[in-house]
C-alpha cells in the first residue's frame, strides 16, 4: 500500500528487464481526484525504443517463443487470464489512482479482462489455412497462416487493460511479438501488468512495454523498420502521425478513433430501460469511453417524459473519491479535457444550446471533476454535436420520423457505436442495417465481450478487435505449392 505523499518510481519492461530510460528521462503522474503526483514513469528515448523493438524481433525469430507450438502459446495466454483475474483488486485500485475511473469498475474489468485471454488463449492452435483446388495437373496447393513479427501496440489511458487485451491477446495467440506504449497520461496499470508477463511463462522480449510521449516514443515505435503491424488507439490527429510514420516501413495498420455515437429512443420504446442506458451509455467512466452514447436522439412524443427522468437521475449522481464505493462518477483524467470540456459547452450555449442540468464543475471539490451535462439543441449543425468531449456531457435534440433521425445518426464524421431502442423489430432491424457504425446496441448498450468484433468505420478508423477473426488479422496467408508429379519438368522454351 503506498503511504500517503509517497511518489512510486516505475521501469519499463525491455527484453524481459526492468529499466530506466537510457537517459534517465522522467515524466510525473498526476492523480485527478487530488492534483497530486503520486508516480514517475521513465520518459523512453529513441534508443530506448530500437532495444524494444530489437529485443522482440529476437524473440520472434530466434527466442524460445518461435519453437513454441499454438498449444503452448495458448496455455502461456490462459495462465495471464488468471493472474489478471487474481491481481484485478490491486491493477483496479492502481488504474483508479492513475485515471480517476471508479475503482469498482476497474477492478470489475481486471476480472472480465480475463475472459478475452482465455478466449484467445482457445484460439491459438484454431488457426488454420486450406487446401485450394487448383485448376492445374499434379499439383497440390495449399495455404498457411504465419505470425506477421513484431506488433506495435499503442494505446490511450481510457479502458488500457481491454485494449490490451484485444491488442496482445490475438497477436501473441498468431506467434507475434509486442512493443507496447502506454499512454503517457497513465501508464502505471500498464506496468503493473507488465509484471504478470514472466509468471504466465511469457519468454523474454516477447512483450515489452514502454513508456513516453509520441515524440519520440511514438513516432520510433510506429516508424520502426522491424515493426509489421500496427494497432493504435487513440484521437485522430495522432492518428495521421501514425499513418504518416508508417510510410517508413510499411507495417499493416488497424485505427480505432473514438466517436460520437448516437442514441435513439422511439416512441415505443421502454422509457425506464432506455433512461438508464443513457445514463450509463454517457456517464458511466466520467463520459471517457469511445463508445459513450453522446448524441441522443428522442422522438418528439416521449422526449419531455424522458428528460424529465433522466434529468432527475443526473442530479442524483454522487461525484467524488473513486476510491470509495459510494462514488458512481469519478474526475476526468486530465486538465486538457476538462479545459476542452468547458470552452465547447460554453460554445454551445452561445450557438442556442439549452443546458438542462449540470454544466459545471461541482462547488466545493478539488480535482478535475465535472457535472453530469445534458444540453438541448436546438439544430445538429451546432459543435458541439459532432465533436467528441471525452467526458460527461450529452447533446440532446427532438425527431419525428425514422427518415429523419436516420439521416441526423448519420450525419457525422464518426462511425463507431449506436444505440436504438425500439419494441419494433422490423424498425430494429432496418435502423441497425441503416445506421453507418461498426456496432449497434438494440434495446442495450456499451456490453462488449471477446467472441464480439469491435470497431467503426468512416472517422473512426478501421480494423476490428475482439472475435475469432481478429486473430487473423495478426498472421499472413502463405501459399505452397507441391508438384506430385514424377515426371520431369518442361523444357521452358518448348511450346506445346
């Protein structure tokens, strides 16, 4: 337990080691809920970065990890699910600190973390290639799938030990090696995790985990001539840095980008049930989640009965510690979303946006705290409607037809997640083929699970985590041809 004041000083993980950076750069962690720095990470260098990158493409070609059959990458990734299962109230609390996210709900996610382990853990000797029936004579063709090498792993301080786990669960599963960035917002949980590496029977280099900004942490990694693939998740301007840095080597790329998901309630729709899936859909992890419902579309006939119960709950919300279990919405994460946060809703109030609750941050706390937000606008061209917040806030206008509300969900650079509620099924299933997002929630919201695929389209990136699939995504397609035939090839410069 750490002492109150007392700062932790973390390592990276290179090559199975613990380290410092090379230079002994150091960059301070801030705990939201206080404003105090509670932990120091190392600030990697360039250097630093290349013996990660080195180390796995050691482990990848010539280490332990390349002998190793599926079955026993499986096990390996199997006994990692435990330990995550076994250290989720300690990762939990360590996340909570770092993010200010609830620690009820870290450490319940610690816990289900684990599930996507086993699961991958089951898919790694599922991998198969096929037999082609070729329209060619004596020969047997058949394909295989081979691991692509190294696989660069970025990802933000928002929901980190699921994003690792749908990041480096199908990649280790395929025979990949990782070089993992933790956000230099919060990458204390990330290290915590490292530390189970060794104890699930992971080899050395196999995965390391580095910590640092994106110069030139960031742009080393995702530059990096040894890398193959890249999987990031992040906002959109370190997006294009990405995709500009892989010029440099041509690794294969998967982009999830957040979004701004609509939400839609019909007039048939069941008014409690949809309440508290808003509710959780924007509230839940402070509205800092990719897939936080942040658009809400009601259908004019229902829409003052459901503000007027949501507007009540909103107000009931208890803000505070994320310690404590009292609390149900901790702080954000950082001052540059809470800056970001106030200058956009004071912008909306000014284009004729109506704040109906919240709006604010709460009198009398200390820290990066913030109300529950609901604003009514009066038109969708408003900011504030298509620009993602990344906390607490919800924008809410009225409908009247599926026409027109399908072409409102639609009207947005973002593709990532969308919410219907309906006791239509036709209308259900029309609007979920409809509406452009990589996931639809019908009568539910924000449930993810490892069989599940996961993620957008348009601004929102592309690739998909999570299901069997996604473990295809980490391997290539060799195909091998066998001439069974006795006879003697051909004189090449014969026709027949």
């Amino acid at each position: 337990m750490q002492a109150m004041g007392e700062i932790t000083n973390y390592q990276m993980l290179i090559d199975g080691q613990w380290c410092d950076a090379e230079d002994g750069g150091t960059f301070d962690s801030v705990n939201p809920a206080d404003g105090n720095v509670w932990s120091r990470v190392p600030e990697a260098t360039e250097a630093d970065v290349n013996r990660a990158v080195e180390a796995a493409h050691a482990a990848f070609t010539t280490g332990l990890w390349a002998s190793m059959t599926p079955t026993q990458r499986g096990k390996c990734l199997r006994k990692l699910g435990d330990l995550l299962a076994e250290h989720s109230e300690a990762l939990g609390r360590t996340e909570s600190i770092d993010t200010g996210k609830m620690l009820k709900e870290t450490r319940w996610q610690a816990t289900y973390i684990a599930e996507f382990f086993h699961f991958f853990a089951g898919c790694a000797d599922k991998v198969s290639g096929e037999t082609l029936p070729i329209d060619k004579p004596d020969m047997f063709v058949f394909t295989r799938r081979e691991p692509l090498g190294v696989v660069a792993a970025v990802v933000p301080w928002n929901s980190q030990l699921f994003l690792v786990a749908v990041k480096i669960g199908p990649a280790l599963a395929a025979g990949n090696t990782v070089v993992l960035k933790a956000s230099e917002h919060a990458s204390a949980a990330m290290l915590e995790f490292g530390k189970l590496i060794e104890e699930a029977g992971i080899p050395p280099g196999v995965v390391n985990i580095i910590t640092g900004h994106g110069e030139p942490c960031g742009r080393a990694l995702t530059g990096h001539p040894l890398v193959a693939r890249v999987s990031f998740t992040g906002g959109p301007n370190a997006a294009r840095h990405v995709l500009e840095n892989v010029k440099r080597n041509f690794a294969e790329v998967s982009l999830e980008l957040g979004g701004k998901s609509p939400f839609i309630v019909f007039d048939d729709a069941n008014i409690e049930s949809a309440v508290n899936a808003s509710i959780a859909g924007i509230f839940g992890a402070t509205g800092q989640s990719c897939v936080a419902g942040s658009r809400l579309y009601l259908h004019e006939d229902i829409a003052d009965q459901f503000l007027e119960q949501m507007t009540a709950l909103a107000r009931q919300i208890v803000i505070g510690d994320p310690l404590a279990d009292e609390t149900q919405m901790g702080p954000l994460c950082t001052t540059g979303q809470l800056e970001h946060i106030q200058r956009e809703v004071a912008h909306a109030q000014t284009e004729g946006g109506k704040v109906l609750v919240g709006g604010k941050q709460p009198k009398g706390m200390s820290g990066l705290f913030y109300e529950p937000t609901i604003i009514e606008v009066p038109r969708q061209d408003l900011r504030i409607v298509d620009t993602e917040l990344f906390g607490p806030v919800l924008s809410v206008q009225r409908f009247k037809t599926e026409e027109e509300v399908l072409a409102l969900a639609n009207d947005s650079e973002h593709g990532l997640a969308a919410g219907i509620f309906t006791r239509d099924s036709a209308r259900s299933l029309r609007m979920a083929g409809a509406v452009r997002a990589g996931i639809v929630w019908v009568n539910t919201y924000r449930v993810v699970s490892p069989i599940a695929e996961f993620g957008g389209n348009k601004g929102s990136g592309y690739g998909r985590e999570s299901g069997f699939q996604a473990i295809y995504d980490y391997t290539r397609p060799k195909t091998i041809w066998m001439n069974t035939s006795d006879e003697p090839m051909a004189n090449p410069f014969v026709m027949r």
